[in-house]
C-alpha cells in the first residue's frame, strides 16, 4: 500500500491507498474434537458392578460384554421362578397329577352314562313290545338322567380345572421370562465397535438404573463440534472450509468441512452446534481437546481492499482532495478481520486518511 502524510492545520494526518490482495470473510468460532457416534452405555438395572471387563482406551466389538451387575436375590428368584414354571407345566400334561383323579371321575362317569343309558333304552324297548312295568321303566330313566347329569359335572370340573392350571401356568412362564430379562439386563454389552473414551464406575461399586456406566465412540472417524453466535449462524452453510487450530498443535492449521448445523439454539449462552469433519485425519487421537475455528464464508482473489480500521463509517471513507480532505461513500464488499473489500467509491491512486479521526 501507498503510505504518505498529509498536512492538515497542526495535525499529519498519513494517508494510504487501496491494494489488491487475496481476502477472505470468515465466522469464529470454537469447540472440541468428538469422537463420531459418540454415546454413553447406561445400567439398566440397579445393583452392583460384580464384573467390568473394558478399561479407558480399550478397543471394544458390538456384542462384547463390558459389565455384569447383580444382587443377592438374583439367583434365588430365577431358581424360583423355574421350579415354580416347572410345577405347573407338570400339572397341565398328560400325566398331570392334579388332574389325575379328576380325569379318572370323568372316565367312570362316562362308563356309568353309557351303562345307564343302554339300561334305560333296553327298558324302554321292552316297554314299546308291552313287557315290563312302568316302574322299572321309570327307575332306568332316573339313573340315566342322574348319570347324565354326574357326567356333566365330572367334566365341567375337569375342564374348569385344567382352565385354571392353564392360567397358572403362563402366569409362570411370564415370570420366569422376567426375571430372565432382568438376568440379561444386568450383562451390559457394547452396541457397536469402538474405544472406551470414558468410565465412571468400578467393580464393587454401586450403581442405579440408566446411571452412565462409560463412554464409548467411533475409533475411526472423529467429529469437530463447534459452537457459532447466533447473529453469524445464517452466514454457516453445508460444505463451507473450516480452518482449525488445536492445543496439542497449535502451529498446524487443519483443514475440515461443515457437515451439519443443529436447528436448535443453546439458550444459555445464545449459540448454535454445528459439526465438522477432517478432510484428513489428524495424526493423533486425542478426543475432546478444545480447538478454534474459522469457518470460511467467502474469498476473493486480487480483491481491491483497505483496512478496516481506515473506515469512518462501514461505507465511508476520508480520502486527500487537494489541499483539503472530505468524506465520501464507498461500496464495499467482503469484509475479513483485518481488511475490507472496495467495489467502488476510490480506487488504487486514492489517498485515503487513516488517521481521519485527528480532523476532528
């Protein structure tokens, strides 16, 4: 740039002139690095850790068994359970005990129906040839009527009974199932492969259901979570450059891309999460170190720009007009932390005030 000074009353005031140059516009924000899919496995039943097989930093597969938490009545109500499952499926079989004696009445009631009925029929046969008396005939029904009877009952009891036990019995089965759910639950597994990033608990520890128990994410793949002002978040779009600065390498400048814009604002500190992703991996691993970030809104190359600082307003500028100076307006364009594109109003010979506000 074109530095000079220019005489005005007691005060120099130096001048400077517009330059070419590449600018870029871009959004601060900052964050932390997170591992993707990123989750905590929760207890999901109360007791105590008997087992933890994972320690921080171990690499873990989908299925792998990470705690067993148990209780004292554990395997007392599952030894219950089954024996009472098992009594009443005995007792709605075949060879069912307790319907033994109840299928017994059935058979001899029906033996004593059918041996009353075809005494009743022979009788009224005789009867119909005139052989017999009325009263023989009337006692042959009488029996046949009570064995009729006697059968109904014996079976409406049997079935009643069975009735009964059915009910029991899948009242059984449904505990048994239960209280082997609840045996499962106290094996807490891993979802999905990873590294365990984090671990709360230790065996011998108590622990109460959906307490986090430890941490576990993707060992590939790690996520930028950044947080933006809400007055910059309508500046963020899918795909926009992310530079990014972090504690552990703090003179590289990595390179990542926006993939998502969380809809929700943050109401505590007025901002918005959004995520990012390396466009090439890192060389460490390290989760959940804070970085810096400036996501790149717009660049241009051989852009005419001056400082910012030489702005009276954000469209006007003091320029040299002869022997005297005056404000004039200035159409600008992309605007970066230090420099300001000038699409019309001065150009590269223009000798702009910088210390405009010495005119005062």
């Amino acid at each position: 740039m074109l530095c000079g000074f220019f005489v005005c009353g007691c005060a120099d005031v130096k001048t400077i002139s517009p330059i070419r140059r590449n600018i870029v516009a871009s959004v601060y924000a900052s964050g932390e690095i997170v591992p993707e899919n990123e989750h905590w496995i929760s207890a999901e039943k109360t007791g105590t850790l008997l087992n933890k097989y994972v320690k921080e930093g171990d690499t873990v597969n989908r299925g792998q068994i990470l705690f067993v938490i148990g209780d004292e009545t554990r395997e007392a109500e599952i030894s219950a359970a089954k024996a009472s499952y098992a009594l009443t499926s005995l007792n709605v079989s075949d060879s069912s005990p307790v319907l033994a004696d109840l299928k017994s009445a059935v058979i001899a009631a029906d033996a004593k129906f059918i041996n009353d009925s075809s005494n009743y029929r022979r009788w009224q046969n005789l009867w119909d040839r005139g052989i017999g008396t009325k009263s023989n005939l009337d006692n042959a029904y009488t029996q046949y009527t009570i064995s009729l009877n006697e059968r109904k009952i014996a079976n409406q009891r049997y079935h009643t009974k069975r009735g009964e036990l059915n009910v029991s019995n899948k009242v059984a089965e449904s505990q048994l199932a239960n209280t082997r759910k609840d045996f499962a639950d106290g094996f807490i597994v891993s979802d999905q492969d990873g590294i365990v990033y984090e671990s709360l608990r230790d065996a011998g520890e108590n622990v109460a259901v959906n307490e986090k128990l430890l941490m576990i994410g993707n060992c590939a793949d790690r996520i930028i979570k950044l947080y933006v002002d809400q007055q910059d978040i309508n500046k963020i779009k899918i795909g926009q450059k992310v530079l990014v600065r972090t504690d552990q390498m703090p003179d590289t400048v990595f390179e990542a891309k926006v993939t998502f814009i969380f809809p929700s604002m943050n109401r505590n500190d007025q901002t918005f999460c959004i995520e990012a992703k390396f466009r090439q991996r890192p060389p460490y691993s390290f989760v959940h170190t804070p970085v810096e970030a400036n996501i790149i809104i717009e660049e241009k190359r051989g852009a005419l720009v001056l400082p910012r600082d030489v702005f009276a307003e954000r469209d006007s500028v003091w320029i040299k007009h002869n022997k005297s100076q005056r404000k004039i307006p200035v159409k600008t364009g992309i605007v970066s932390f230090d420099y300001v594109e000038v699409l019309s109003g001065v150009d590269e010979n223009t000798a702009v005030l910088v210390d405009w506000y010495k005119l005062r």
